[in-house]
C-alpha cells in the first residue's frame, strides 16, 4: 500500500502565481497503475502534488492523454465520461468515503458514500466552495486529434467533507486513491495511483486506498 506524507504550507495569497510556487517544490506522484491492461492497455501520463494550509487542500493533477473531446457542460453531470481526474478519500480510513471527479475543463461531482447505504450527493452549493483552476479554460471544445497537455488545480476545503465533523486538515491520517479515466473518449482507459485487485474497472474500492498523513 502506498502513502503521502501531505505537507503544509500557506500560499502568500490565493493566485495561482503563488499556490504554483509552492507546487514546484512539492513532490510528484505517478497515477500509473494498469490495472485491466487486456481490457484497457491505454496508459495516459498522469501525476499529482498535494498540499495543505490547514483550512484547505491543494491538489495539481498533470495529464497529457490523446485524443480528447468536452461534452459535460456542468457540474453533476456525467464527469467520469469526459478526459477526468478522480480523488476518493476516506476520512476515518474505512469503507465510507467521499469521491471528488473532475473534468479537464474544472466540471465537478462530489458524492458521500457511506458503507452498504445509497450515497448522497453533496448541496450543489457546496461546490461552489472549491475552487477549480483549469489549464484549458472552463468553455466545452470538439475532439483534438493528438496529444494534448492540461492540468488542473483544486482547493478543497475541510468543510467539503460535507458529513464528517472536519475542520482542518492539520494532522490527520486517512485513506485515499487517485484516479484518471475517460469513458467516453476514443481511447478509454482506467489508471489509479494505488493498485486496485479487481476483475473488472471500478475506482469504488475503498479496500485498496492507500494512505495519506497531513503535517
């Protein structure tokens, strides 16, 4: 299993100028597990890096994937189906987790899944509280042939973890997996950053998150 060690720092103020400062001196991890390679071989190149600053977590996901279109045109929609990136975390380390997803262009679901209960989407207001920095822009675009490169920034704030008594980061241990698919895309593919041992794709395993310690 692996882990994180998510250290703290505090942005000199809220742009994006100086949250990348303090990317660029935070470690990189691969989001490169193939875990149906016969089904879905195709391997984008993907990493994170993460921070925090208390109140909020930082997270910068690097993607350069092929041939990628944009049809989900708002929050709540069908987000795993266009070019997306994927942060599931367990606060209290067990089965109950929350799944944040996210498209290239900053398009997000947010979800509580508690164990064998229906899961219940977070206030759509609530997502207005995270803050999404899209290297492409926020406006749907048509299929680019090729590769493209894109990143994206998300600012979660504790309060996002809508059904857990979370304040602050600071000094917490949980479980958590990475992920990057398209579904839709010429070229689907499923990748996580701890392996998942399962038959078929599905990032909803709670049972191979790895673990991440906040300074």
């Amino acid at each position: 299993m692996k882990s994180i060690n998510v250290p703290k720092f505090k942005p000199i103020d809220n742009t994006k100028e100086s949250i990348e400062q303090i990317f660029n001196n935070t470690e990189s991890n691969a989001i490169d597990c193939c875990n149906w390679p016969n089904d879905y071989p195709y391997t984008p190149k993907v990493s994170f890096k993460m921070f925090h600053d208390g109140e909020n977590l930082y997270i910068k996901f690097d993607v350069t994937e092929k041939d990628i279109h944009t049809l989900v045109t708002e929050d709540f929609g069908k987000i795993w189906t266009d070019p997306c990136v994927e942060f599931f975390v367990s606060p209290k380390g067990n089965m109950d987790y929350y799944n944040f997803e996210c498209t290239c262009i900053g398009k997000m679901l947010l979800g509580w899944h508690p164990a064998g209960e229906p899961k219940e989407d977070a206030p759509i207001e609530l997502l207005s509280t995270i803050k999404r920095i899209p290297s492409l822009g926020s406006e749907n675009f048509p299929l680019r042939k090729g590769e493209t490169s894109w990143s994206l920034i998300e600012i979660i704030p504790a309060k996002a973890l809508f059904r857990s008594d979370i304040t602050s980061w600071d000094g917490k241990t949980m479980s958590a997996n990475f992920y990057k698919c398209g579904d839709n895309l010429p070229t689907p593919h499923f990748i996580s950053w701890n392996v998942i041992e399962w038959k078929e794709p599905s990032f909803h395993r709670p049972e191979f998150f790895g673990e991440l310690h906040f300074e």
